[in-house]
C-alpha cells in the first residue's frame, strides 16, 4: 500500500495528520535531516570564523550562500541523502557527503575536509535534536498550551459570578464560583509553563568521547571548550560541560517530566468538565448533521474531553519512557538512545492532539444554569459550615455538634429546615437575621 493517510500505521500521520502537521518540520525525518545539516553548515562556519590556518582562504562573503543549503533544503536535497545512505548504511556521514557535493558547486573543494572536522555523529545528532525540539516548543506547543490558558481564563472570566455546588468526596460541599474552578486550571498551567521555560535545552559537542581529543590533537593551541561552548550558545542551547559520546539527557528528561505534569493538569481538567456535563451543569452545543450515538438519537457525547484524554494517556506514557531511558546509558554509550530519539515527535503530536480536543470541547460548552441552581436548592445542608462558624463566634455551646444532628437525619434538609433550626436557637434577632441571609447561592467566600 502506498502511504498515505488512510495507510498510516500510526493515526499522529494518518487520522491525525491535519492537526499535528505543524510538528513534521521539526520531528519528521525530513526535519531531523535538514537540522543536521543546519549544525554541520553553522559549525564549518564557525571554523572558518576562528579562523583555523587552512581555513583563512574561506571568504565570509560565502557564509550566506551556505546557509542557503538548510535554508532552502527541499525534499528532493532529503532524499539524496537518504540515497547515499543506501550505500554509507550511516545517516549523519550520508550528510557529510551531501554538504560535500554542493560546497563542491563553490569552487572550494580544497576545504571539503573541514566538513564535520573532528566530530563524531553525536556532537551532530545531539545538537540537531535539541535545537529542532526547542523550535517546536516555541513555535508550536507553547503556542497552543497558552491558547488553552487564555480560553481557560475568558471562561473562568465569564462564569466569576455564577454559585456552584462544590463535591469534595463525591459529595455536596461549601458553594464555589464556576469561574474560580476554571481560574484554578489556568494557574496551574502557568505555574508549569513558568517551570518549562527554565529547563536548558542541553547539547553534547566535544568529540567522539567528549574530550574534543581530535580537535585538540590538530589544533592543541586553540581552546576548544571555549569553542564549542560559544558554538553551542550561539544555537540557542546550553553546552554540557563533561559528557561521554553522548549527551546525557538529564535536562531533556527534565523537559518530559515537565511535559507530562501539564498534560495530568489537562487531564484533570477533562475528567472535571466531563462529569459537569454528565451533572447536567453544561450542555454542549449541536452542530448539525454530527451523530452522537450510532444506535440512540439523542446523544450528545462529552467526546472532545474524551479524546483528550485519551490522547494525554498516550502521551504521558511516552514522556516517562523517555525520561527513564535516556539518561542511561552503557559506558561511554551505546545506540539505544539513538532509535528512542526518533519517537521524540510522537508524545508531542498526541499532546498537541489533546489540546486541540480539550479547546474544541471548550468552545461548545454552553451553560446550563438551571441545572446548577437545582442542585444548590436541593442541597441546604452545605449552609451547615457556616452557621457553626457564626455560632462558634458567639460562644454558643457545641454547635458543630448541633448542626451535625441536624443535618445528618434521614430527611431532606430545605430552606425551611435551616429556618426553623434557626428560630429555634437560644441567640439574639441580629445573630438570628445574620445566619437567615445565608444560603449555597451567597455563600460564596472570596475570590481575591
């Protein structure tokens, strides 16, 4: 079968392909191709730049031409390379080789050797994928979680004022405002992309076992750390400073642990509203021709928070894999952090999936108010707390215990009941009048 959508063995490239296409620059094999070239061109630049004696002839009016090469690599540049490859049965050396041929079209070709100068595929690899992560984040996962952040808010903006019965336990609790409960997913997003926007994007570069022996032996009077410190800053990432042929993925498994605590805050989220609609508290907005249920007619099913969460799943269980993985390694390395890095894109392509869901189903939430006032009418023995308090205020006797034998009886507990509980009690008409204003749709506390 030719691969195509409805081929795709995974639905990130086939049901899903339209809302995480975004991602395929920067996780696809294309993209990992077109990054190394980017840091084999940027680091003959930098050599030149030094400049290394038998590069001062490399005049830096050619600097932009060659990095045109990544700027305008195309699929067709991809797959030479992945033809040579065939015949190299080694990716990175397939585009060393390919950076060779077109530098050969600059008349240059007595400079060839200093492509991917005493590297080792690693000092490519691991600065390629950090860097392609890094734009992702920033061009395409920041993006859609601060989107979520902001309808987030506008709802909890919305519904501020609207009384909602609180559950602690599964039970009716001290009244809420809508709007807080949402407020209170907003700030724990940002609280988390605040603690994500300090993680380091890490690189190894220091030679085939991080010593930059190669470099050093050609070139012992230049200072290579120095070197590939600014080398690496100059990307955008964060050299570490002793590695082994690889990099040791520490900040990178801090970076999922990250990941992964967003998407439990997404994923509480979800099973929130969905048991809001299943309480009656939202309805969803119809759109026409949808079905909710191939066999009942009237279903209209909560399918977006399900989807995100069953998205969140898959992704959370990637993001602890990863972090688990990689950081180990045998010796100075071994290549199972090579084929687990190729699956990076795939957690994030199912992140980015939750969220689209949990947006879409944020935007057909419609509330229903009656529903929510039923509950709060039904449900006068929450008022309960706040007497107690009052009359704990007072110095009446026991009256925690008072309200526990009267909320506790095997019959429904009204306005009425809560009145005459009132009138009963030996207190003042003002402390009476005080308790009287108290209902679940003013007790309230504060916001701010």
């Amino acid at each position: 079968m030719e691969l195509n959508q409805l081929s795709a063995i995974s639905p990130v490239d086939g049901r899903y392909r339209k809302q995480v296409e975004s991602l395929a620059p920067y996780f696809s094999e294309f993209g990992l191709i077109k990054y190394r070239v980017l840091i084999e061109i940027e680091y003959f630049i930098a050599l030149c730049e030094i400049p290394l004696p038998q590069l001062e002839g490399v005049s830096k009016d050619l600097f932009g031409a060659l990095r045109d090469i990544y700027r305008n690599f195309s699929e067709e540049d991809a797959l030479w390379i992945k033809e040579t490859e065939k015949v190299t049965n080694h990716d990175v050396k397939a585009v060393e080789y390919f950076i060779k041929h077109k530098l050969s079209n600059f008349g240059i070709e007595q400079y060839l050797e200093f492509i991917h100068f005493g590297l080792t595929s690693q000092d490519v690899n691991n600065t390629a994928i950090p860097l392609s992560l890094k734009d992702a984040m920033d061009a395409v996962v920041l993006p859609k979680l601060q989107e979520v952040i902001e309808k987030i808010k506008a709802l909890g903006e919305e519904w501020k004022d609207v009384a909602l019965l609180a559950h602690t336990h599964g039970q009716p609790a001290s009244p809420t405002r809508l709007g807080k409960e949402f407020w209170v997913f907003a700030e724990r997003l940002e609280r988390q992309m605040d603690l994500l926007k300090t993680i380091p994007y890490s690189a190894k570069f220091g030679g085939a076992t991080g010593n930059f022996n190669a470099h050093n032996v050609a070139y012992p009077e230049t200072s290579w750390i120095d070197f590939g410190n600014n080398f690496v800053g100059s990307l955008g990432l964060s050299r570490s400073k002793y590695t082994t042929q690889i990099e040791h993925y520490d900040n990178l498994a801090a970076l999922m642990d990250n990941l992964k605590r967003l998407n439990n805050i997404v994923l509480d989220l979800d099973r929130d509203v969905w048991t809001y609609v299943s309480m009656g508290y939202f309805k969803q907005k119809i759109k026409a021709g949808e079905v909710g249920s191939s066999a009942m007619p009237h279903k209209v099913n909560p399918i977006d928070f399900e989807n995100s969460e069953g998205n969140v799943g898959i992704a959370n269980a990637l993001y602890e894999f990863l972090a688990a993985k990689l950081p180990v390694s045998r010796l100075q390395r071994d290549l199972t952090d090579s084929t687990v890095l190729r699956n990076l894109g795939v957690p994030v392509a199912h992140q980015i999936i939750a969220l689209t869901a949990l947006l879409r189903g944020l935007n057909k939430l419609e509330l229903n108010q009656d529903a929510i006032n039923t509950d709060l009418e039904d449900n006068w023995a929450v008022v309960a707390e706040a007497i107690q308090t009052i009359l704990r205020r007072e110095g009446y006797p026991q009256p925690y215990e008072a309200l526990k034998a009267l909320t506790r009886k095997n019959e429904k507990i009204t306005s009425k009941t809560i009145a005459n509980f009132i009138d009963s009690l030996e207190i003042s008409d003002k402390v009476k009048y005080e308790l009287k204003r108290i209902s679940p749709f003013n007790y309230l506390g504060i916001l701010e």
